[in-house]
C-alpha cells in the first residue's frame, strides 16, 4: 500500500469515527469530521499533509502525490 492510499484510507476512518462519536458520544465530535475535511482540503491545494510524512517516517512506500 503507497502513502496516497494510506492518507485515504485514514483521512476515512477519521471522518467515520468522528460521525459515529458525534452520534452516540456528544454532536460536538463533528468538529473531528470537519477538521478532516478541511485538512483534505488543504492538502489537495499545497501538498501539504501532516499523514503523509508520518507515514512516510513509517517506512510506507512513496506514491505519486505525497513525494
């Protein structure tokens, strides 16, 4: 699996969690899901993912949008 696929797959597991924490938890978990998104956001605009150089740091192969 590259880096552009791990950032994915997390980036998805945030948002569900953040849903579901909002849902049985307290609705102020949203915030979660919202700073996924816009961190999502960002990173499609510079390039810029703090995932992506942990996972980077983790040994996980390079793949084309995370160099």
């Amino acid at each position: 699996m590259t880096i552009d696929r791990m950032v994915l797959a997390f980036a998805g597991v945030v948002v569900l969690l953040g849903v579901a924490l909002a849902h049985f938890v307290h609705p102020w978990w949203i915030a979660l899901s919202v700073f996924a998104g816009l961190n999502m956001i960002q990173a499609a605009f510079t390039g810029f993912c703090p995932a992506a150089m942990v996972f980077k740091k983790l040994g996980i192969k390079p793949g084309v949008a995370f160099n």
